[in-house]
C-alpha cells in the first residue's frame, strides 16, 4: 500500500500474539529503493517480498536497513544479499548482535543522525532509540513525515521494554521530531495520530510504574512475576513473560532511583552436564530443521520440474494421435 509520495508498505499477516495484526516491510524511494526490516527467515516472507516487488515494484532493492537485531525484522539478511543482491546497512553496535545472520559481504553500517540518500532527492536520517533493545533504531523522511519505528512504537499494542530509562528519553526525543504525520511501525496498523500515540506511550509507562509502586505500598515482599499476575489479571497468557520484563524493567529503574527495596534471589543453576546434554540437543533439532527445509525445497523444485517434461515415468511409448 502506498502511505507517501515515497513510501510503500507490504503488510504480512502474522498470527504470533506478541506481533498483532501485521509485521510490517517498507520500501522507501524509486529506482534503487531501501527496505526497512524483511521479516523471519521463512518462506511466507520471502513470498510476500519477491511477489510485492514482481507485482508493484519498478526498482530494484539497493540497501536493506533493519530497525533492531531481534530475528523477526532481521532475520533474512542473507536472503535480502543473496537472492536480491542488496547492500545490508545496521548500527555498528548491533553488529555483535547480528551473528549468524549478516553475510559475508556487503555489509557497512551507519551512525547516530546519518542520512542515508536514496535516488530522487529522498533523504532518510537514522536516530537511535534505545530501549526496546540496546540496538533499536528509527529511520525519519523528515520531507514527507515518515517515522519508520520498528518496535520502539507498534500499531495496535504497546511493546516490550529492555531499558525503560533510555526508553523514555527515545520516546521525548520522537516527540519532539518536526513535521510528523505518520508511523509506520514493525508491527500492526498505521499510525495517524503520531504524536498522540507517543504520548499515549509515555503516559502508559507512568501509569504502569505507579501500578507497581501502588502493589508493592501493599506492604510484603513480591516477585515481578507476582506483581505482573496483579497487574494484569485478564492477560493472554501467552504474553506473560512479555509482561513479565517490562515490570522487570520498571523494577530495575526504580531500584536505580532507590525507590524499591531489593531482596537478592537464588538463581538456578544446572549442572554442566545437563546444560551439554541441551545444548547437544538443540544442535541436533536445529540439524533436524535445516533437513527438512532442504528437503521440502527439493521436492518444491522436483514439482516444477516435472511440470516442465513428459511423463515418462508413465510410458514407455506414449500414446500418439492423428486426424481421422
């Protein structure tokens, strides 16, 4: 769907309750265009990108930018290099982060306020926004009023939180941004009302921290996972770990303020033996998902190609035909 005169977005439904309705691609500019964020490594995706841009693109993909390391908006880094010949662009600090899903080449990266010129005069500046992650970043087309958020905002949820200090001061600095009118976020709708959804963010951060200060002035000593039972007693129960972290990040900032009380836990630990035990275990699952990947792509392609010859498994000699 077109949102700007430079801006398409392929919106790519999506089942997992922590991304609702969409996860969500853009293309910016015309000619060699930019993508931003290409979704999981798995096929459904490669299928959306490569029918979006058969059906609507006249261009080509020159650069392949991502928002942050977590796999559902980096996850085809490689497919994005290998099968579109894109240039992969990512904050150096997230490099680290990246292992195992940059190619070998053609990678180079960005810094704080960098703008990125695209063909036609488009001109796209990267901010970082920690907080959701340690690498988060947003791209702004100041001139048309674009703010691609990744999942520093969504379009139908709030989002989790790694460090809530740094995620509020993100959320002022987009606030301040001039000439907002849209976000185009990771996940879910459109937003249309920028600035107010921002401040919806921020005012729901200080709703949960008085929430959590509320229970704990209950009196008694609590878990993060008992106070987020409390506070969200209607929840999914799928987002509960989800929940969990974000009263988890409230805590640690009130416990740098001073403001909570902490009680050291007991973490625990498994034997050397049992953590190999998993690890080996989980190299052979990965082996036994790689496999049938390969395998289903082969049987994929021996369909085609049976589609292209005669049967002649089926004949020795084929029956042949004449006019009467």
């Amino acid at each position: 769907m077109q949102v700007s005169p430079s801006v398409r977005a392929v919106m790519v439904p999506d089942d997992n309750p922590m991304h609702p309705d969409f996860t969500c691609i853009y293309t910016v500019g015309d000619g060699q265009v930019l993508t931003i964020d290409s979704g999981e490594a798995i096929d459904r995706y490669h299928w959306f990108i490569k029918g979006y841009l058969a059906a609507t693109e006249k261009a080509e993909i020159a650069l392949a930018g991502i928002t942050h390391h977590h796999a559902d908006h980096s996850g085809n880094l490689k497919w994005m290099q290998s099968e579109l010949k894109a240039e992969i662009i990512a904050p150096k600090h997230g490099l680290p982060l990246l292992k195992g899903r940059l190619p070998r080449s053609g990678v180079r990266t960005f810094a704080d306020g960098e703008v990125i010129e695209l063909d036609g005069g488009v001109r796209v500046r990267v901010i970082f926004t920690p907080g959701h992650s340690t690498d988060s970043v947003v791209y702004y087309l100041e001139d048309e009023g674009v703010l691609f958020s990744g999942d520093t905002l969504l379009g139908s949820s709030t989002t989790t939180v790694h460090d809530l200090g740094d995620y509020r001061r993100s959320l002022q600095m987009l606030a301040e941004l001039p000439n907002l009118k849209v976000i185009c976020p990771g996940h879910g709708k459109l937003i249309w009302d920028p600035r107010e959804r921002i401040q919806m963010y921020i005012n729901h951060r200080n709703m949960r921290e008085k929430q959590i200060t509320d229970i704990l002035g209950q009196g008694g000593a609590l878990s993060s996972w008992d106070i987020m039972l409390q506070m969200y007693p209607d929840l999914d129960k799928r987002l509960r770990r989800a929940a969990e972290n974000n009263v988890r990040a409230h805590l640690t900032q009130l416990e740098d303020e001073e403001r909570v009380k902490v009680h050291a836990g007991k973490p625990r630990r498994p034997s050397v033996a049992k953590q190999r035990r998993q690890e080996e275990h989980a190299r052979e699952r990965q082996k036994v998902i790689k496999l049938a990947k390969k395998y289903e792509t082969e049987q994929r392609r021996a369909e085609l190609r049976a589609q292209e010859n005669p049967a002649s498994s089926e004949w020795i000699e084929p029956p042949r035909y004449e006019a009467n």
